[in-house]
C-alpha cells in the first residue's frame, strides 16, 4: 500500500475502553519534527514542534506555544522514508481547530509531499 493510500484510509468506527471512536480517518501515532507557520494573519506565527499523531484530514502536534484558533497554517514534516534516495518532506495545509499549551489540533485541507534534496551518505 502507498504512503498516500495509507494516508487517505478511512476507519469505521471503533470502540476502545468502551467509547465509540466517531473519527472518520485513522489516526498515526508517529512522531515527527514539525516547522509551521501561519499564513494569511497580520501577525505571523512560526515555530517547530513534534506530531503526537497524523491523518489525512488532520494532525495533532505539540509545540511550545498556543496558536490562534481557526488560523490557516502550513506545516512541514520530515517524512521517514526516502524515493529514489531522496529525502521527502510531507507538506499540509488547513486551519487550527483546537489549541492549548498542551497541544494543537489542525484540520488539514491539502497535503503533497516534496522532495527534500538528497540524502547525505554517512561519514566514515
């Protein structure tokens, strides 16, 4: 299965201890650096954090600090895997539907992966 494929999943809903999980895409407990920054806002946000999980409709990421609710964002994720030894970048846009300090919540309208540049051989 392609990691776009994966990616686009969808889940039915589920019980785990008890509640019904109502989300319509799977989520990805992955862990991966994330850089963000807001766009269209008079006062630009940017920063790095780290992603608890993904999805194709949305990521849940860490960060030091709260960004504002319903902000367009882009994020960037270095993606885990290469293509044709080249480092990936995983790129999505959407808007913050929830943040706190302890984490935010994007709902992600468009993602595309990008290549990053080639990766670099290992010192000997």
């Amino acid at each position: 299965m392609s990691t776009r494929a994966a990616l686009k999943q969808q889940s039915p809903p589920t019980q785990s201890d008890g509640a019904l999980e109502l989300r319509r895409h799977r989520r990805y407990p992955i862990t991966l650096e994330v850089q963000f920054k807001s766009v269209q806002t008079r006062l630009p946000h940017t920063g790095v954090g780290t992603t608890v999980n993904i999805s194709s409709g949305g990521v849940l990421f860490r960060s030091p600090q709260p960004l504002p609710k319903r902000c367009s964002i882009e994020m960037a994720l270095n993606w885990p895997f290469s293509l044709n030894n080249c480092a990936l970048k995983l790129v999505m846009r959407g808007r913050v539907v929830r943040s706190d300090t302890q984490a935010t919540a994007v709902e992600v309208t468009h993602y595309e992966f990008r290549i990053a540049g080639p990766l670099r051989a290992a010192l000997a």
